[in-house]
C-alpha cells in the first residue's frame, strides 16, 4: 500500500507579488525550492493564512535570495502582497518507509529568507 505524504513544507512565506495575464504557477525563490527540495514543475498546494484559500497549483523558478513568493495566472486573484502562505509538496510513500520518513520543513522570515535553525 502506498500513502500521500508531505514531503516539504515552506511555513508563512509571504507572497511578494501577484501576475494575474500569465499562464499560471507559483514563482518561487529557488534557493527556497532548493532547501525544501521542490522541483521546478512540481505539483504543490498553497495555504493562504490571511483568507484561508487553498489551491493547487506548480513551482516555477524566481532569482537566488531574491525571497519572491510571486502567484501568477488565476492564482494571483487568491491572494494580495503581503498575505502569508504555507507552501505544501506530497508524495505517495511506500507504507514501510511511512513509519521512518520525515518530511522537509522549512521557516521563513518575513522576507522570506530561510531561518536556519
């Protein structure tokens, strides 16, 4: 049996801008995407803290330590600069490697540079 599990987690990014005449995605630093291990392309789900949207939609590439969380296409009407976020990747996961397996998480601050810990 296989499950869908989190994978890696970015917590209260905060969105930097929004682009509603695009095709659609998520642009995120890539140093971000990156630490998380989100791939460029990869499926995720967006939380919206402010308004309690949820979406789903893929990652796309900002510039290194730029720290822009930037909702482009249809995205950008659930959600305004400044709103925080939590950016969410699954996998399906084997059943016996469920029990030892930990997901990525990831802090931000409020310029969405990561907290290392």
């Amino acid at each position: 049996m296989q499950r869908m599990m989190l994978t890696s987690k970015i917590h209260r990014a905060t969105v930097t801008d929004t682009c509603l005449h695009y095709e659609g995605s998520i642009g995120v630093d890539i140093t971000i995407l990156k630490e998380a291990n989100i791939l460029e392309g990869e499926q995720v789900q967006i939380y919206n803290i402010n308004n309690a949207k949820r979406f789903e939609t893929y990652t796309i590439q900002e510039a290194p330590n730029s720290g822009k969380i930037v909702l482009y296409g249809a995205a950008a009407r659930l959600a305004e600069p400044g709103d925080l976020i939590i950016i969410a990747a699954f996998a399906l996961i084997e059943d016996k490697e469920c029990q030892n397996f930990s997901p990525i998480k990831i802090n931000v601050d409020k310029n969405n540079q990561i907290i290392k810990k």
